[in-house]
C-alpha cells in the first residue's frame, strides 16, 4: 500500500481489485457500502399481536421447508429399502442356488465313493476266489 499527495490530492494505491481514494474529500465518504445495508429494528414488544403474527409465519415457513426436507429424506430411504430388499431377495436366490448344487455334488460324491466301494469289493472276492482256486 502506498500513499502519495499531489496538488492537496491525497491517492491511496492498495491492491487493483479494491477502491482507491481520488481525492483528500472522499475520506469521509463510506466506501464499504454499509449504509446500503438495511437494518431492522422491531421495536414492537412481545405481546404485540402483529409482531406474533410475524414471528408465526416464520415458524410456519421454517416448519414447511423442515417437512419438505424430511419428505425427501424419507423418500430416499424408502427408494434405499426397496433397492436393499431386492438385493437381499437376490442374495438368497443365488445361496439357495449354491446349497442345491453343493447337495448335488455331495450327492454324487457319495454315489462315486459308493461305486468304488462295490469295485473294490468286486476285486477283493475275485482275489479272494483266485486266491482259493490256486490252492487247490
């Protein structure tokens, strides 16, 4: 920030983006646009009816927009459920799905070991009949 005078001018360099002063008067001159700002004094007392009124329709319009806003939410969590329970629906098909063909397999995995016990009992008497027919 600079400050140069020039002919009882007083110029202020800050950076670009803000005002600068032009000349030594506008120093007494608001340059944040503050006054611009209404302010609102309510000077009505509590029991004012006007002011209850007032005060009401904030509660209600703040109370509409706290619906609306659970509403929605509400709807979400509702689209969410119905997604979840589908997914869950799925989940059980599909497990249901694989107990069957694991059942499926143990069952022919049973089957097999039984066949192999009858071959192998197969192939004992055999040996066993070989065995007495070349003793003899």
């Amino acid at each position: 920030m600079g400050i140069q005078y020039c002919d009882k001018l007083c110029y202020i360099f800050l950076m670009s983006d803000k005002r600068t002063y032009k000349s030594h008067k506008e120093h007494g001159e608001d340059m944040t646009y503050e006054s611009e700002v209404k302010h609102r004094m309510d000077d009505r007392g509590n029991l004012d009816l006007t002011k209850q009124i007032d005060v009401l329709k904030a509660e209600k319009v703040a109370l509409y927009e706290k619906v609306k806003n659970l509403q929605n939410l509400e709807d979400g969590h509702k689209k969410l459920n119905g997604d979840l329970r589908l997914e869950i629906a799925n989940l059980k098909q599909e497990k249901e799905k694989i107990l069957k063909d694991q059942d499926i397999k143990n069952d022919q995995h049973t089957c097999d070991i039984l066949e192999k016990d009858n071959e192998i009992g197969r192939l004992m008497k055999k040996i066993t009949e070989k065995g007495e027919y070349g003793k003899k």
